[in-house]
C-alpha cells in the first residue's frame, strides 16, 4: 500500500446521468496523491462513453464486466487499490471541494487513527438537508440506532487494512452489504474520528441508487433484518429499524406519485 495514497472506488452500472458529478468531485481535489478507480457492472447506455473521457485527465483507472452485485464490485475495487486509505464514492453521489486534504492531514496527525467520518448533504428533489451523524459510533451504538449509527458513505474514509481485516464485503447482500460490513468494522473496536465538516452529497430519491427504488427497500429490509439478527441487533434497535424502513417506503411512494 502506497503511504498517505487516497483510493477511491465507484461501482457503476448505468450511471450516464450522474457519474459526472462523481468523477469531477475526484479529478478536481487538489490533493496530488489520489486514485479513482471504477468498477463498472457491464452498462449499455452511455456511463462508459462518459468515463473514457476523463481517462487521461487524472489517476483514473476502470474496469468494465459483468458481476455479482454491488459487494462484489466494491471488492475487485479495494483489491486493485493501491491507497493507505480508501473509500468508496457510489455514482450518483460525490465529495466536497479539498475535502482530501482534510482526510490526509488527519490520518498523517495521528497514525493510530482507522476511520474519518463526518457530515454528509442529502439532495432530494432538488432540496438540500444537511446530515450530522453521532460523534461517538462504535458497536454498541450502531446496534442500538441501526444504520443511523454507522458511518455513512460518502462521508467516511478508512484504511485498506480494515478492509482486508474484516475480509471485505459479503457479496450475498446485494443491497444492504455496506451495513453488514461496518458492523464487523465496527465490532473490532478501531480507532475513528469525526470530523464536524460536511465530507460529501448524497442523491436520494427514487431514480438514483438500486437502494432507493421501491422493490430495493423492500429487498434491502429483508438483508437489514438478517444482519442485524447475525450481530445481535437488541429489541430497541429492531423498532428503531423498522421504523426508519418504513419512513423510507413511504417517502420512496411519494416521490414515485409526484413524478
């Protein structure tokens, strides 16, 4: 792993409307040690059109070919990265301006340090909503509050060396794998600081993210549900849960009624 080297990977998959946005809020951070890598699932519209002609313009690297999901995207990802600390930037999603910078000088600060995480602004409907997340995650937390209590992507980034401690992530979860996996990040107790500044911008909404549709939180309920029984997710935790699936149901079939 190349020290102090910042990876960032993107999962794509007919992303033509919006990987832009991604791409441009990478290639346009001044900090010099950065590579972004994406791992696109095979798209037929116009994503790698878009893609190839950012190719030169900075440490961009890609793949394209048919995979087994979000999870196993991420994980040829990770497997390529050559950074001392990663994250993963999903496609319809992107970072603040010099928001790098910030994450190196905090790693370099304190060596002992696994996880940056902070703010994140939810855009919906054209509509922004500022989101600042607990100031003290660990384990216990997380499953008390659900996924309210882990890091939120992409307002985190963590070192390569958790991600292969905890051996990545499960591939059998096609929508909810990033909560399966910070929960096992989380029960090895690393070392994490939050960082009170808005880190990135989240597209919420019925048209961006597989998790946002309808049928995506139906699935993604079912996987929260099995996970949070594998980790041992406490009665409060489980309302908790189901009432934040159900919020999101309801705010998913009202955006789907207004279009």
């Amino acid at each position: 792993m190349d020290k102090g080297l910042i990876s960032i990977v993107t999962p794509a998959y007919n992303s033509e409307r919006y990987i832009a946005d991604a791409i441009e809020s990478v290639k346009n951070q001044t900090y010099p040690l950065r590579e972004h890598i994406i791992i696109d699932g095979g798209s037929y519209d116009r994503t790698m059109d878009i893609i190839r002609e950012y190719e030169n313009l900075y440490p961009l690297k890609w793949i394209s070919e048919k995979d087994d999901g979000i999870a196993d995207a991420m994980n040829k990802g990770f497997m390529m990265a050559r950074g001392e600390i990663v994250t993963w930037l999903d496609a319809d999603n992107w970072f603040a301006p010099e928001v790098f910078s910030t994450i190196a000088d905090i790693f370099d600060n304190d060596k002992s340090i696994d996880i940056v995480y902070g703010n994140i602004i939810y855009i919906d409907n054209k509509k922004a909503r500022s989101y600042a997340p607990p100031n003290n995650i660990d384990f216990k937390m997380a499953l008390l509050h659900t996924t309210g209590a882990i890091p939120l992507q992409p307002g985190v980034f963590f070192k390569k060396s958790l991600f292969e401690r905890v051996g990545g992530f499960d591939s059998n979860y096609k929508i909810a794998c990033d909560f399966d996996f910070w929960l096992r990040v989380l029960k090895i107790d690393p070392k994490i600081h939050y960082l009170s500044e808005t880190i990135g911008f989240y597209r919420s909404g019925i048209s961006s993210a597989a998790s946002q549709s309808i049928s995506g939180l139906f699935f993604g309920f079912k996987e929260v549900l099995k996970i949070s029984s594998l980790h041992g997710y406490s009665i409060t935790g489980r309302i908790n849960l189901i009432v934040k699936y159900c919020f999101g149901l309801v705010g998913s079939l009202k955006r789907y009624l207004s279009q």
